[in-house]
C-alpha cells in the first residue's frame, strides 16, 4: 500500500477505518483480516501496485495446501497473504517451497 500522507491526514483516514474496525469488534460484518475497513473507506478509489511491488497471495489465498510461485521479474516485497502463513507451515512440517524464504527471519527459531 502506497499512501500520500498529506492527504490521508486531510482527510481523517485513520479516524475513519477505526470508525470500521469498532463496528467489526462490536458486531462481525467481514471475515477478511485487515483490508475490509480500507475497502469500506476508499470506496473503490485505489489503483493497483505493480506485482514487482507486492509479491501478495504466498498464503494460499485461504485454500488449505496450497502453495503459490513468484511472479516472473524483480520482487520488493513478500507478502504471505491468505491464511497460509510460513510459520504455521513450517511448524507443521508442510511447508511450500517459498516459505524457506522467510525462515531466516524467524525469531523464534522455527526449523524445517
């Protein structure tokens, strides 16, 4: 995510997703982790990243086992998006073949 902080102050967009995320702890209306209440915000006024930028979907998108590739070119950014986080699968013992990109991050000394 990209943001101009001069606008986003202008425009009070930290009270306003705050606003989202107390309706949610009071009364569950979405499922999908943090980017709903930016959604509900921005009211479909974003504009895609390259995915040289944001290498998203490592998760799994939420499909139990399965594993994803890199895009094709340069990669800025890992982005274990989905429920399938590294940690849990390498835990587990059923990891996919990028999540050894992140082990060496781990500080708690998860090993495959």
């Amino acid at each position: 995510m990209v943001i101009d902080l001069i606008k986003w102050r202008r425009g009070r967009y930290t009270k306003r997703i705050e606003k989202w995320m107390e309706i949610q702890k009071n009364r569950r209306i979405y499922e999908l982790g943090s980017l709903p209440p930016f959604l509900l915000v921005f009211a479909g006024h974003v504009a895609p990243i390259e995915h040289r930028w944001n290498q998203h979907g490592l998760g799994g998108d939420n499909v139990k086992g399965s594993c994803r590739d890199l895009h094709s070119g340069p990669v800025s950014l890992l982005h274990w998006s989905g429920s399938g986080k590294p940690w849990l699968r390498l835990d587990s013992k059923r990891p996919c073949p990028l999540d050894a990109l992140w082990s060496p991050y781990d500080l708690y000394g998860h090993t495959q």
